[in-house]
C-alpha cells in the first residue's frame, strides 16, 4: 500500500503557520482531471469563478489520545479556508482516522493553485494512507 508522510510544523491547529502541506504525491497522481492541471501535491484552477470542493483523507498516526488535527483548504498556499475540517484521537497507539469535507470555494481568479494542509497538536508524522480530492466548476465568473 501506498502511504505519503507529513510532519506539521506546530501544536495549534487554530494557527495556520503550524499547517504544513499534504504532499500525498503517489496517492494525489492517481487523480483524474478534467480541464485542469494537477502537479504533485496541487490542483491550477483554470476559471475563475465559483467551485465545489470534496476532501476525504485516512490516516494513521502514533501520538497520544486527545490530540487534535485539522486539515483545511488552501488557495495559492497563503489564503486559508476560515473553516477547519477537524478530528480527535480517541486511544493512546498507532490509530487510523478517516475525516472528510466539501464546501464551496468563491471569488476564485483563473489560475490559482488548490492544495490541502494538515494541522496538529502533536509535531508526530502525520501517514496518510488514502486521500481523494474533488473540484468541480460549478459557476464560471
């Protein structure tokens, strides 16, 4: 199986400076576009206007019960969602956690990138197993 490691870079997760990128690049380079570019761990939006965005994501992780994650996303790897897709650990041990979102991403301006960060409050790698990332255009400014 394939699995990708990241490492968040605080332990806030309501601090976008302790997000770090998913760079899940074997299992985003699975992904199927129609009309836009993908490049390893990002998505080139290619219109501006108004798009549906889905994210799931399984992970596993060995840091201690209670600690937090957030994932949000991210357009030009500075302008955060405002909205945090969060889980909780609930055991001590390595666990598996499978969390997922969908929203809507407006004011998008041709050409700006879509990525997902991960946040925790724990600096313990972060192995992502599975992930899948859907965006589709649904009104074109």
């Amino acid at each position: 199986a394939k699995t990708e490691t990241f490492t968040p870079t605080g332990t806030n997760i309501t601090d976008t400076a302790n997000y770090a990128k998913v760079t899940a690049a074997s299992l985003w380079s699975e992904v199927v576009t129609s009309g836009m570019t993908f490049d390893a761990d990002e998505l080139v939006l290619p219109t501006a206007g108004t798009y549906f965005v889905d994210f799931w994501i399984n992970f596993s992780t060995a840091a201690a019960a209670g600690t937090l994650y957030g994932f949000k996303y991210v357009l030009d790897d500075t302008s955060f969602s405002t909205r945090t897709l969060r889980a909780s650990k609930n055991s001590g041990g390595t666990d598996d956690i499978t969390i997922s979102a969908a929203g809507i991403i407006s004011g998008v301006t041709a050409g700006q990138i879509l990525s997902i960060y991960g946040a925790s409050s724990a600096t313990t790698n972060i192995s992502v197993q599975n992930a899948g990332l859907s965006v589709f255009l649904i009104k074109e400014s």
